[in-house]
C-alpha cells in the first residue's frame, strides 16, 4: 500500500505494509533527537500549545510532510520498488496532481493499471481499466460482490 493519506487507517483496516508518502499524524518526532511520540503525547493538557520530548527539551512536531517539506527518501524508494515489482497496479481516490504520486506510476512495468477516481486523470489514457466512482463506494461494492461469491 503506498499512499498519501496520514491518517492511519489503512494501517487501521488491515493492511501490513503502508508507505506513507506524507507521513503519519499519529507519529510525532522530537526535531532534535529524534524519538517519536504518539499523538496521544501531544494532545495531553499538559503539552499544550507545543509538546516537548521528555529526553532533550526539543520540539515534538506532527510526523506529516509540510508544504516546501521534502519527502522521506526511504519510504519514496519503498513505494517506488513495490510499484515497479508489481503485477497490477490500482491508483485510487486521487486526481493525481499532487506530487509525487503522479511520477510514480511511471515505475509500474506491470500488466494491469485500474484507475478509480471520481475525475477524470493524467493516467487515464495508460490504465486497462478506469472506473469513474468514488473510491470507497467501489471497493465496497467489490468486497460485498466477493462475499455473495463465497456463499454460493
Ligand atoms: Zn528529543
């Protein structure tokens, strides 16, 4: 799973392996040496307005990408390995504007792009299937469809 979300709930719903592009809001890293809190941490009354780590005084900041902010290297050559060693590539829920997902599907060699995305996108023209229709009534429409297989 490679994804722009910060939210945490892929990782929520499931899945093992997520690389977030814009980090996470539920990690906040000391900016001076570097241990992470969890959210929880920087939200207590206490911490209020600016959370501090308890180890060297330093400011604890949300774990997310800023605007001007560059993006973790290892988590970009993660997600940019698993796109291009995979078979099928599913780009959902994103217009693909925003950098960098729209340069990544580049790296996909694979045989199958499904885009679903209530726009239209730049990836449109590429992919073997485009489905026009919000990404979560897809998905579950496609999770409800596997579960009335199962039971014939
Ligand atoms: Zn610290």
């Amino acid at each position: 799973m490679v994804t722009q979300n910060i939210d945490g709930l892929h990782q929520m719903a499931g899945s093992k392996t997520v690389y977030e592009l814009h980090g996470s809001s539920l990690r906040w890293p000391c900016m001076e040496c570097g241990k992470v809190y969890p959210m929880e941490y920087a939200l207590q009354e206490e911490n209020k307005p600016i959370p501090h780590c308890t180890e060297c005084g330093g400011v604890v900041r949300p774990g997310v990408v800023l605007y001007e902010e560059g993006l973790d290297d290892t988590v970009v050559e993660n997600a940019v390995r698993v796109i291009s060693k995979a078979d099928t590539l599913i780009v959902g829920g994103t217009s693909l504007v925003v950098y960098p997902a729209v340069g990544m599907i580049k790296y996909f060699r694979g045989e199958n792009l499904v885009i679903i995305n209530k726009t239209e996108t730049k990836a449109d023209e590429w992919a073997q299937l485009v489905i026009r229709d919000p990404i979560g009534q897809t998905l579950k429409a496609a999770v409800n469809s596997l579960y009335k297989a199962d039971e014939l």
